[in-house]
C-alpha cells in the first residue's frame, strides 16, 4: 500500500520554479485571470464597451513582473462599478431578500418529515459517507480533461466508468496517460484524504457548533482566518481569504477584485446546511446564502442555496427531479443556473440519451477554459445529469457524475451527499465505503483525523440542538 501524496489542488504542491512564492496563485493576477474577468463580465452582463481597450493593453503586459500587478488591479476596480446592459435577460439579486423576492412563485410542496431517531442517524451517516465516496471517486482524477480521462478508461477496460478507478493496470498505459500513481487512486486509500469539498462540510459543522443557527457571514469570515490555513483554500475563497485579512468585510470581500466570484466555491460548502435543515430547504438556503455570500455573487451564491436546499428536501423524497425542482425553488427563477438546469431537465425529459446530453454539456462549456471548467453553471449541469440518468441507483449516479469530467470531485461529492440521503448508510454498497474505513482527514483545526460515524453523531446532536428554535 502505497502512501497517498495527492491534495485537493494542482497548487498543493508549491509554486511553479522561479516563480516569487508571494505571488501565489489566486493571490497575484495573471493573464487568464484578466481573461476570466471579461468573461465573466460578459456573462453578468455587464457594458463592458469602455473598458474593451485597457483590457487589450493591460493583457499584453507582462503580469508576472509586480510593477505590471498595479494595472491589473485598477482595471479590476473598474469592472465592478459597471452597469448592467440594458437588453440582460435575467434578474441576479445577490442580496437574500432581493433573491427571495424573485423566486418561483409555484414552489413545490414536500411531505413532512417523518422519520425515526435510527432513520434520521441512518441518512446523516450515509450523507457523509456518499460524500467522501463521490469525492474519492472524481479526486484522483481532478483537473484531467475528457480526451485524457475517457483514453485512460478505455485503454485499461474502466469504460463506462462503474466503480472507483484504478491505476493497477499496465505501464505504457500509465505513462501515455501521464498518470501519477501517488495520488488517491483506490490501491492507495486506507482513510479519506484531506479535501477542499470535505474540509468545508466539516467547517459548517464547526461554525454551528460555536455560533448556532445565528451564525453571520462575519462569524464565517472569522472561522477561516483563525481555523484554516489560507493555502487551504482556492481560487474565490483564496481571494476573499486575502480581502479579510486588508479587513475587507462580506459582502464586499466577495466582489473586490475577485474574478472567481461565481465559480464552484461556494456550492461544494453547501452540505452541511442542508444536513442540518432537515427537511426546510428554505432555512437550508438561508443558511447558505450567509455562507456563500463571503466569497461569490449571483449565480456563485444560488449554486450554494440550490445545493443545500436539494439535500434539505432530500430527507422527506427520494424522487430526485423533485429534489432538483425543491433547490430551484430558493434561487431566483429567471437567472442561468436555473435556466440551464431547466434545459438539463427538458433534455431527460425528450429521451435524450447520457451520452448526448454529455455531449451538449461539452458544446455549451469549454473545458480547456479554467472558468468554464470551474464554473458554478457548467458542474451543476453534470449534478443534475448525474441525477436524472442515474436512476437513482447509488453508483451509477456517481459514476455518472464524474465520468463527463468538469470538477470530478465536487460534482461526485455533491450527488453522493443526496444519493447517501436517499439510501441511508445501511444500504450504499460496502464497495463504496469499505475502502475509507470511516476515517477522514481534514485540513481544519480540531479536526484533522475523524470518524464520520462521529460526524454523524455531531451532525444529530446539532439537529436536537437547534429543533427548539428552527
């Protein structure tokens, strides 16, 4: 058994050589983070018609040399005053109240819950446990692009993807596909590796613990700077990271010269919201606005409330366009995450196949581009395919989510926490959970090697907690 030396991001491993360690990346800004910016104005649609020139001239400088940083900057704080267009088809309210008010006015309605006190352990542990087994499934191979993952696969007879991949296959195809066998493939693991997607799960159980169900976006901002290290942290969390610490406060630490601002951040901090609100996806997603509103905008923040509320509503159905419709519920009707998530749905709905809406998943967003890749919209497509074409068999739904790659290990955490509702810990298959060993690793004080029996245990005694006041 070989020791597992892979982390959560490519950036683990240090800064590039001859790179200046201070200007780490997510701290400094480069040339596609100017790129990202524009796209991400486009797409906000913000006027972007007075700034067109100085993003051409500023892109040609070279931004690795710290004089050239200044400029980069004050471009940035001129994107964020930017009006609206005009002729933008959508409402994006970033604030809970102006979210709240353009909501769907038709909500669906869910039963009760009503569940046993062994019912209720059984789907919070088997909430924790999916989640380390989608994230153990996508981790290894996280950041591979299609052409790469889907050749692996089918040289080594892994396709379609049915189970966690792995590397004790033959050599030329481990060199051709460049895989390194140090990093969480199954052959490795006797515990669950530290992971972005489940330090922030144990992180909502942290705050709830210290704060209840009063916590602040100020009490979140405070919990990072005194119980994660910054490097622990990744593109918008990284920069709303630094914005705390020049005593930037949220909301506005989410906006100031943030380019990731609707990426994936804030969706995969979305678990434990819904774990707690069992059964209330609206108090589900007010729990995760006040998380993610500390680092995204708009469709970064209803990532997070869609995600949560969708686990909240999981513990009273198992029909999972329910579930889907039940997170849609608590984000803004007219805005693309739920435009796209529509579309998703439509396709199921026409008998389009996997592989087709795959496909169409890929034409719409561009995986070679970093914010396409880690974008909010783009992976909660690949959630809702998983969803829909995995009928709701547990490692079908999984396997599907992390086979069309995007973020593999978000997007298999994320339906492994609703699926492990759905089944409950008795009945997800041993093969997904017996090779972790109920053992997790975190990057958060206090935590750094549990149980997640024990998590669950925590999980239902913050449940009995707050029931006298939810």
């Amino acid at each position: 058994m070989r020791t597992c030396l892979c982390s959560s991001s490519i950036d683990s491993r240090g800064p590039p050589p001859n790179c200046d360690p201070m200007r780490y990346l997510w701290l400094s800004l480069s040339k596609e983070d100017l790129q990202t910016e524009y796209l991400q104005c486009c797409q906000e649609g913000k006027d972007l018609s007075s700034l067109k020139l100085e993003f051409r001239r500023v892109e040609a400088l070279d931004l690795d040399d710290p004089k050239n940083q200044s400029a980069a900057c004050a471009l940035l704080d001129k994107t964020i005053s930017l009006k609206i267009r005009s002729d933008y088809p959508y409402h994006e309210p970033s604030d809970l109240e102006g979210i709240r008010a353009v909501r769907p006015t038709s909500r669906p309605k869910l039963e009760s819950l009503k569940l046993s006190e062994g019912q209720l352990f059984d789907k919070i542990y088997g909430a924790w446990l999916g989640r380390v087994a989608g994230c153990l499934l996508g981790k290894p191979v996280e950041g591979w692009r299609r052409p790469r993952l889907w050749g692996y696969l089918k040289e080594t007879g892994q396709f379609p993807l049915t189970s966690y991949i792995s590397v004790d296959v033959a050599d030329d195809a481990l060199k051709r596909y460049d895989v390194d066998t140090d990093r969480c493939f199954i052959e490795n693991v006797e515990n669950m590796p530290e992971d972005d997607d489940t330090n922030y799960t144990t992180i909502g159980l942290a705050i709830m613990k210290k704060h209840g169900r009063d916590f602040t976006p100020l009490d979140v901002a405070d919990f990072w700077l005194h119980e994660m290290p910054i490097l622990h942290t990744y593109t918008a969390e990284r920069v709303a990271y630094r914005n705390f610490s020049l005593l930037i406060q949220p909301p506005t630490s989410a906006v100031y010269r943030n380019v990731y601002r609707e990426w994936i951040g804030a969706q995969i901090r979305a678990d434990f919201w819904g774990y707690v609100a069992v059964g209330k996806p609206e108090l589900a997603a007010e729990f995760a606005w006040r998380d993610a509103c500390v680092s995204h905008v708009k469709n970064g923040i209803y990532g997070e409330m869609w995600a949560a509320a969708m686990i909240s509503a999981s513990f009273t159905t198992d029909d999972v366009l329910e579930i889907i419709e039940a997170g849609l519920a608590q984000i803004p009707e007219q805005c693309r995450l739920a435009n796209e998530v529509w579309e998703t749905i439509g396709w199921w709905r026409d008998g389009v196949t996997y592989d087709e809406a795959v496909e169409r998943i890929h034409s719409r967003w561009d995986e070679s581009r970093a914010h396409d890749w880690c974008h909010t919209i783009s992976n909660a497509r690949i959630v809702v395919l998983a969803f829909l074409w995995g009928e709701n068999v547990f490692g079908r739904t999984l396997t599907r989510a992390v086979q069309p790659c995007f973020d593999t290990d978000c997007n298999g955490a994320t339906v492994g926490s609703i699926m492990g509702i759905i089944h409950g810990a008795r009945d997800i298959p041993r093969e997904w959970v017996e090779p972790f060993n109920d053992a997790l690793e975190t990057g958060i004080s206090g935590y750094n090697r549990v149980k997640l029996s024990d998590m669950a245990k925590e999980t239902v005694n913050l449940i009995h907690r707050l029931a006298d006041k939810i």
